[in-house]
C-alpha cells in the first residue's frame, strides 16, 4: 500500500478521502496525479493472456489507469456499500442507462413528480416504445408510496431534491416501501453529491450523478457517473458494457481534479447559497425561497435529518408580475449569467414553469418562478446586482 493511498479501514473524514482515494504514485514514479490515458487498444504479452482476457485492462472502452482512478475514488466517497462506479459521457446519459439497466419489457416504473425533465423525456419517449410504463408519484408521498405499487413494479426513481421545485422527499420511507415490494431503488443525488448525502446509507440501490455539476466543478465538461450496491451492481455493469457507454479521457481527468476540491468548493457555495436564500427571503419582491435547508422550507427537517450539507442551487417564487418585469430583471443582471447547468464556480439565474408538464401534483407556486446556482462570488456584489435586478423589475412594472 502506498504512502500516499490509505487503507480503506482507516477512520478518515470524506474532506480526506476526497484527496487520497484512488492515487497510486507507487505506479506512478511518485506522480500523485494519473496520467490521462488515452487508448483502445492494450496489448497482452502471450497468446495465453488474451485467450483468457489476462490482465487489469483488455480494452480502452472497458477502462484505463485514468478512470479507474476516477471511479476508485468516487467509490470511496460513496462509502463501504458501493460495489462498483460507472463512467459515462453525461448525466443524461447515466440516467438513461441505469434504467435500461433495472427495467425490462413489460415493467413498471414510479418516478418522482418533480425529476429532472429530460429525464421525464426519457421515460416517455425510449422506454414506452420498450413497452415499459412509467407512473408519477407525489416527491412528499414518503411511505404512502406503497399504494402504488403494481405486481410488475421494478424500480422507482427519486430525485433529492426535487429538479427546480426543492421538494425533500423521505428517501428512507420509500426506500423500504420499495424493497418491502422487491424492487430498487435509484436516486439522483447531484445536487448534494456523495459528500453531503450518502444514498446508500439511505436505502438507495442506484446512486446517479451529473458529475458535470458539482464534480466537475468548473463548466467545461460533460460527464456522468452510477454507482451501485451489490444487489444492482451486476445489472448496471453489464449494461454499460452491452451499450457501449464510455466517458472520454480528458473528461475523466478534469472530473478527477474537480473531484479533489469538492469539499472546500461545495463547503463555499452552501455557505453563500443560505446567506442569498436568506437575503432573498427578506426582499418586497419575494414570496418565498425554496430551499430545503432553510429553516423555513417545509423539507427541512427531512433533510436535516438526512443530509449533512446544501449545494449552491435553490429556487425562489416572486410576487405575480408580468412577464415582461421578470424578463426586466433577468437582463439587467451581469454577475448572474442566464444558461443551462450549475455546479460550476459561476453564478446563474433561469425562469423555468413545471405547470405544463407534472401529472401527479399541481405546480401553482404564486408567482413567477426562478432558479438560481450561487457561483464562488462575492456574495455582497451578487446582492448588489440582484437590487440592480430588482430596480429594474420595479421600473418595468411601474412601482
């Protein structure tokens, strides 16, 4: 064992972990960075070996000494119940593949009402046409999810919180309800990461990350990651291979080098985040901020009790304005950008509406809605040009 990579048993803090797993300078003349291994093929040394595929690595696709260290490092963040790590070109892309992965013609799927839309897209698009039926739950149903359950029910999938709304969902409560029916459970866990929600502590079988949010870190990559416990472990791994999903090996290396600064980079943006929630919570424009960790959110207690921290990314419902005040507000700014994605050291701001697409609940939130990711800035001059914003939405609408 190297100096440089501590055993597993070692009581380490995930801040540690973040930095020591999966280097091996031993290999490396004392490099503690891997090189970025770019390869299909790999050579065998005698006809024995590649006859019986003899080796740590037998093909590019199927892995390198740069993503195995990658996926060795995220499996340590995991925790002691992860039983393999994926790589894979995005985080649409792990989503769709991990439930190609658990489903199967003629089965059901439950999916929170509040996912992430395209994900939603997928759902009805690919997997109807594979005879698959996707039901949407209520993310507050907690252990009443029982109810749903069909005979051919396979998997459900959760997301926590939920995409731009924040609802908390009770991952434990469905959890059991889930394998008490004898199926899995999958859960998007990229707004918190592995480091302030440990999935498989919770009852998850699935973790699934955007890992070019938060792991990424800096917005220059797309990237995805599954990782899985011993009962999904084998399914999910034997799909990546059959789909041919493989993450690209510069991708995978600046998703490693992000990955070592996680801590320090998601410790700022909570930070920042709770001090603008809690800022915008007091604004004459706001009727209320969607936050689960807030003290005021309705989710808070789920997720005090089951997370150990909050990323950069929340939500907030003005009071009803026209159309063209928020559009007002949204060009004035110049600190927050308007673009897709977060997790990155940037601030952004977007308007989104869930009322045109949930089926299970009712999104009527009372005003216009906006979602903002508090980048690595300034919070004093982020504040400065939200008031920019906000004077501008006041002119507009005549105030």
């Amino acid at each position: 064992m190297s100096r440089s990579t501590p055993p597993d048993d070692l009581p380490l803090q995930p801040e540690t972990r973040l930095v020591t797993a999966g280097r091996e300078p031993r290999f490396l003349h004392g490099f503690i960075n891997p090189p970025i291994v770019r390869g299909s093929t790999v050579l065998y040394p005698t006809a024995d070996d590649i006859r019986h595929d003899r080796g740590e690595f037998q093909y590019g696709r199927q892995g390198t000494p740069t993503t195995k260290a990658l996926s060795d490092a995220l499996a340590t963040l995991e925790g002691p119940n992860c039983a393999g790590v994926a790589l894979l070109p995005s985080g649409l892309a792990a989503i769709s593949t991990a439930l190609l992965a658990v489903l199967k013609h003629g089965d059901h799927l439950l999916v929170s009402d509040s996912v992430y839309q395209p994900t939603r897209r997928f759902c009805g698009g690919l997997l109807a046409r594979y005879g698959i039926e996707t039901s949407y739950y209520d993310p507050l149903i907690g252990s009443g999810i029982a109810s749903l359950f069909k005979p051919n029910t396979r998997a459900v999938l959760i997301e926590a919180p939920g995409s731009q709304s924040f609802e908390m969902p009770d991952t434990p409560a469905i959890a059991a309800a889930a394998h008490a029916h004898g199926a899995l459970v999958l859960n998007d866990n990229t707004w918190a990461t592995p480091l302030y929600f440990r999935s498989f502590d919770k009852g998850v079988d699935v973790s699934i990350h955007a890992a070019t949010k938060y792991i990424g870190g800096h917005s220059d990559i797309m990237f995805g990651a599954i990782s899985a416990n011993a009962s999904a472990w084998p399914a999910i791994a034997e799909a990546v291979h059959l789909l041919g999903q493989c993450a690209g090996p510069d991708d995978v290396f600046l998703a490693l080098r992000g990955l070592r600064t996680l801590a320090i980079r998601l410790a700022h943006h909570q930070r920042s985040a709770l001090e603008m929630a809690r800022w915008l919570e007091q604004r004459p424009e706001v009727l209320r901020v969607l936050h689960p960790a807030l003290e005021s959110d309705p989710g808070h207690a789920i997720w005090k009790r089951d997370f150990t921290g909050s990323s950069g990314l929340f939500s907030v419902v003005l009071k009803p304005v026209a159309e063209k005040a928020v559009d007002a507000f949204l060009d004035r700014l110049t600190l927050f950008g308007m673009g897709y994605s977060w997790g990155g050291y940037e601030s952004l701001v977007i308007p989104f509406d869930c009322s045109g697409y949930r089926t299970a609940t009712t999104w009527a939130p009372g005003g216009p809605t906006l979602r903002f990711h508090i980048g690595l800035e300034d919070v004093n001059d982020l504040k400065a040009d939200l008031v920019r914003g906000f004077e501008a939405l006041a002119a507009e609408s005549g105030r």
